[in-house]
C-alpha cells in the first residue's frame, strides 16, 4: 500500500469516527441546525418585513447563518477528543499527522455541506428568494464554502482545543481569518441568485478555490505542531 | 484466558541486540519553574521488565510520557531503541504501546467500535483485523460489551479496553502507568498475566506502579525517583548510563524547584 493510500484509510477512519459520534449525540448536531435557523429568524426580524429588502440581504445571511453554525461544528469535533485524553492517544499513534488533519477537515466539510443543504431551503422560504433557477452556481458556492471553512476551522479549532477559553478564542483567531471566504461566498451567492447580469460569478468562485486551496496546503502543514505538548 | 503476544520488529531482528531498549541522558522536564524530571541517567535492557516507583510527583508519569513520545523533553536525551524520541519521534511511536492514567477512548463509540479505530491507525492489516479486534476483547473479557457505549462502561472496564488497545499494537517497548489502578480482582490477575506475557515474548516493559509487592514476580529490576532524579536502582535489566551529560545540563538532586 502507498504512503498516500495508507494516509486516506487513516483520514477516513477519523472522519468516519467523528461522523458515527456526531450522529449518535444527535441533540448537538440537531441544536446546530436549529441555531443557524434561528439567526436567519433573528436576522429577518431585524430587517423588518420588507421582502425587496430581505431578498438583497439573503445571500449575506445565509452565510453568516452557516458560519456561525460552522463555528460550533467544527468546534465540537476536536472537543470530541478532549474526553479521557482522547486527542494526546490520537497524536501518539504512528500516524501521518496530516492525515488527522484531513481526517477531521472532511468530517467538518460534510458538516457544513449538510448546514449549506439545510440552510439554502430554509432561507429560500424565509426571505422569499427564488432558488429553482440558481441551484447549480449555489451548490458549487456552498461546496467551495464548505471546504474552505472547514479547512480553516478545523485548524484554529486544533489551536484553541487546549485552551482554557476556547469558545471565545476560536471565534476570535477564526472570524478574521474567513473574511476573504465570507465576502467571495456571499457574492458568488448574490452573482448566482440575481442571474448574474455583470459575469462576476466565476471570479468569485475562483477565489474561493483559491481559498480553499492554500488554506488545506497551509493548515495541512502545520496542524501537526499543535499536537504537540 | 486466551492470551496472544504479537511479536514485534526488535523481537524479529530489527535492532542490534546490544542496543538498550531504553537510554536516557540527563533527562530533564520543566514545567514552568518546575522540575518534574530534574537530570535522569538510564538504561533498560531489551526484554527486561522494570518497575518505575516512587512517590505521587517523583517524576514517573513524565519519564512514561517523554519516552512515549506525548511530551518533549525540556534538556537531555530520550532513546528507544536507540532512536533519539525528539529527533525521530514519528520512528519511535511506531515501537511504543502506551497505557496512560487517561484512557483515550470515544464515549460515543462501542467497545468493539473502538478498537476498531485503534486497530486501523495502528495497522493491523484488514483481513485479521476483525479476528484480532474479537480476540481482543476476549483477552480482556469485554466480549459481551463489544456493541456497547463505552459511555456506559465502569472505569475498570474502561482501563480493560485501553489495555485492549495496547494487545493491538505490536510493540518493541510496553510503558505503563499504574495498569493495576482502577481494576477489580480480576482485572489486575489480566494486567498480571500480561506483564509475564509481554516478558515471555522478550517485550521490553516499563511499568510505573506504587504496588511493589503486586509487581515483584514479573519484574527484572526497578528504578525509585525521588524529586525527579534517581533515587535508588535494583535488580537487574536496569542500569545508570554512564553516557555524558550534554552541553545543558541541570542543578540535580535537591528539591523538584529550579
């Protein structure tokens, strides 16, 4: 078997392992949801009842819906490793460390494709926005989305585990770090909903591949230094 | 009970016989300004069973978790097998099966489920894993808890199937610490008759216990630290190493202060 073949069973078998214990503490993955729900239900009524106005806001809250949401999954992925010194015996097996990285990236991505999936519905009825038309230049924005949040995320959330206050620091290091990704997703989102009459669609959606790119080779690198003690 | 040893690389030739399983030289950990290992010289003989003792702080669980890779050595050197752990530390895990006071399982995985997770990251191919995985659990008497939550297990079953994790692997070097606590009657008869297991198979075994007595019939030699030093050496398999002390080295023997 190669090393590179060796290094995708590893990933796989974290991602897996996380996924089986995600889906079997069901209330957090189900409070997940209901939390992006409820942001796009607080945001809705803070824009009043315009629809012309909630419909221009669409894009921009779904993506603040799914990040905030986000920030909570891939949170909680590494905290499944604090229970019983989880995480130390994980860094002890002779294991690739990138392989736990993309382990734990690809649990985070499915994550947050299942948020995107449940969310561009959710907002479509909310806020009235037509999504029948746009669907395809949609689900490519939230798959590019997906992975460059989750490639990040997973990386401040390994940097923040064993930090006292990690729920306040990783929102912190992680927020500024997406901006790039929040401005090119919730444009590409706005350039596909609106039939995208000035081309722009492909350049934003560019950049996010861009994202996503350096970040998986960058975070990749390093996550190894933050299992060690 | 049935018991299978899985022989490791050292046992089948991997490593110069001569080389200790165990070397270190002025090995020393700080944590803040404090000394958990203030300057430790040893040598463990390959396939020797040795006793870690001393008191609660003396410095045995961080000895434990430098050689098993989970913490850097603040000055000195660690070698396994002759292999530097904070050089090669990728090299050396590959050789360690570490028992730990945490045992590292996932509360919402099943017993079976779990050293099923292990079993893949450490390895073993795919066609025995699942007769090893069962064999496993046999070994270890949780075979009828195999398809439950380990959220649901008592913290000796726990300790069972973190022991369970350890068969897995197929060591050149068994570190443990404290495998008797937290165990009943007959969890500490299986940790027993693991120590012997591991010393019939030529496994080299570093054992930190406060259970002298529980210990004796399976241990080699043992090594008492005080403050983080070595206080006192007996027995055989285990001795000062006279390597010298590098270029940093630490103010030795008075206190766990520096």
């Amino acid at each position: 078997m190669t090393a590179l073949a060796a290094e995708a069973r590893i990933a796989w078998a974290i991602a897996r392992k996380d996924a089986v214990s995600e889906l079997r503490g069901r209330s957090a993955a189900s409070m997940t949801l209901f939390f992006a729900a409820l942001v796009l239900l607080l945001f809705g009524f803070a824009l009043g009842p315009d629809t012309r106005k909630l419909a221009e806001a669409a894009p921009g809250l779904l993506w603040l819906a799914i990040v905030f949401a986000g920030l909570l999954a891939v949170g909680r992925l590494h905290l499944l490793e604090t229970d019983d010194g989880a995480l130390e015996q994980l860094a002890l097996y002779p294991i690739d460390r990138r392989a736990i990285y993309v382990g734990k990236a690809l649990a985070g991505f499915v994550t947050m494709l299942v948020l995107g999936a449940v969310m561009l519905p959710v907002v479509g009825i909310m806020y009235g926005v037509e999504l029948a038309r746009a669907w395809p230049a949609l689900s490519v924005t939230v798959v590019l989305g997906a992975l460059g949040f989750s490639a990040v995320g997973t990386f401040y959330a390994g940097l923040t585990v064993r930090v006292r206050a990690r729920e306040v620091m990783l929102p912190l290091l992680l927020l500024p770090v997406t901006a790039p990704l929040l401005l090119a997703a919730v444009k590409a989102s706005a350039a596909a909903l609106s039939g995208d009459p000035f081309g722009e669609l492909g350049s934003w959606l560019q950049l996010l591949a861009g994202f996503d790119l350096v970040m998986l080779l960058v975070a990749g690198a390093s996550y190894g230094f933050l299992l060690e003690e | 009970m049935p018991l299978t040893i899985y022989v490791s690389p050292r046992a089948a030739g991997a490593v110069e016989p001569q080389t200790p399983a165990v070397a270190t030289v002025e090995l020393a950990r700080l944590f803040g300004r404090s000394a958990a290992l203030a300057g430790v010289s040893l040598r463990v003989q390959a396939g020797r069973t040795v006793a870690l003792l001393g008191a609660n702080g003396a410095g045995k669980t961080t000895l434990l978790r430098i050689l098993a890779t989970a913490i850097r050595p603040s000055f000195g050197t660690a070698r396994v097998d002759g292999i530097d752990v904070a050089e090669r530390p990728d090299q050396v895990r590959g050789r360690v099966a570490y028992l730990s006071h945490a045992t590292g399982l996932y509360d919402d995985l099943t017993g079976a489920e779990n050293l099923r997770f292990a079993a893949t990251l450490l390895a073993v191919p795919a066609p025995e894993r699942e007769e090893r995985i069962a064999e496993t659990l046999a070994t270890i008497g949780l075979t009828g808890m195999a398809a439950e939550r380990v959220r649901n297990f008592s913290a000796g079953m726990r300790k069972r199937l973190a022991l369970g994790r350890v068969l897995l692997a197929s060591p050149t070097l068994v570190l443990l610490d404290e495998p008797h606590a937290a165990l009943d009657e007959a969890g500490m008869q299986l940790v027993d008759a693991l120590l012997a297991a591991w010393r019939e198979a030529g496994i080299t075994t570093l054992v930190a216990s406060h259970a002298l007595d529980r210990l004796q019939p399976f241990i080699d030699g043992s090594v008492r630290l005080e403050s983080g030093v070595v206080a006192e050496i007996a027995g055989s398999g285990v001795e000062p190493n006279p390597e010298p002390r590098g270029a940093i080295g630490l103010p030795v023997g008075t206190g766990a202060s520096v």
